[in-house]
C-alpha cells in the first residue's frame, strides 16, 4: 500500500488538525481529501518549512508558559483589596465583578487581563474574604486573594 505525505487543510476527526502534515494511504488521499478539498500533497521542502514553523510555535507557547509562571507567583503571593459602599450586616451595594478584578490587577501588578478568564465561584456581595481565579496559559490558573472592605 502506497503512502503519501499531505498537509490537512481542515480539521478531520482521527487524522488531525488543520495545517498538520500526516501519512495516509494514496487511494485515501486521491478518493476522499482530495476530492473534498480537505487536503494537498505535500514537497519536501514544504515539510522542512512546517518543521522549522513547529519550532518556532513550540519555543514561543514555551516562553509564554514561563511568563505565566512568573506572573503566577506574583498574583498568589499579593492580597487585592477592594472597597465598597455597604449596608448594615456587610451587605454591598451591587457586587464585586470579574471587571473589578480584571481593574485592581492592572494596578497593583501591572498587568491587563482580560475580565472573562477571570472566574468566581459566587457572585460576591458581602464584605469579607474571597478567592478567584485566573487563566493565565491553557492549563495554568492563578488564585486571587481577595479582601473587600467598607469604603
């Protein structure tokens, strides 16, 4: 059975994902992808390009992992306190929101993040001590310590 090298141009179940260079049978390649359009015969030196590219995306995703890292360390080891209007009973006027949040690490840290990887168990609406979460790299989260007091 004759093999040949094609670059997927879609995601296909089984196979891979769209742009990932894999072996499959010639009548496979000539009576289903290529007929659909779902992939293209791949050059030699077009492998070596997509090669060279992995790398490339492979040391990027790594740096950024460290840098995750980093500013991981630097949001657990902080307390972010936020002030609110209360009523009696520590009961907030609204509540604490993932803006809030997003808002009081740009100013202590430094850094932006965006509101909606930001996640809290409940809605925070009373006074006290709280935590969150934060995405910072696929599987990398961030707890944030929380301490909302009585403007």
């Amino acid at each position: 059975m004759r093999k040949v090298k094609v670059v997927l141009l879609k995601d296909i179940i089984n196979l891979g994902k769209k742009g990932d260079i894999v072996d499959v049978s010639f009548g496979f390649y000539m009576n289903y992808l290529e007929k659909n359009n779902l992939a293209k015969r791949v050059s030699e030196g077009e492998e070596k390009d997509y090669q060279l590219r992995q790398k490339i995306k492979e040391n990027k995703e790594s740096k950024e992992e460290e840098r995750a890292k980093i500013l991981k360390e630097k949001i657990e080891k902080e307390l972010f306190t936020i002030k609110r209007k209360a009523g009696d009973k520590g009961k907030l006027y609204g509540s604490v929101t993932n803006e809030d949040i997003a808002e009081i690490l740009k100013k202590k840290i430094g850094i932006s993040i965006d509101k909606k990887k930001i996640e809290i168990e409940e809605p925070i609406k009373t006074l006290g001590y709280y935590e969150a979460k934060v995405k910072l790299f696929k599987n990398l989260y961030a707890k944030i310590k929380l301490n909302i007091l009585e403007e």
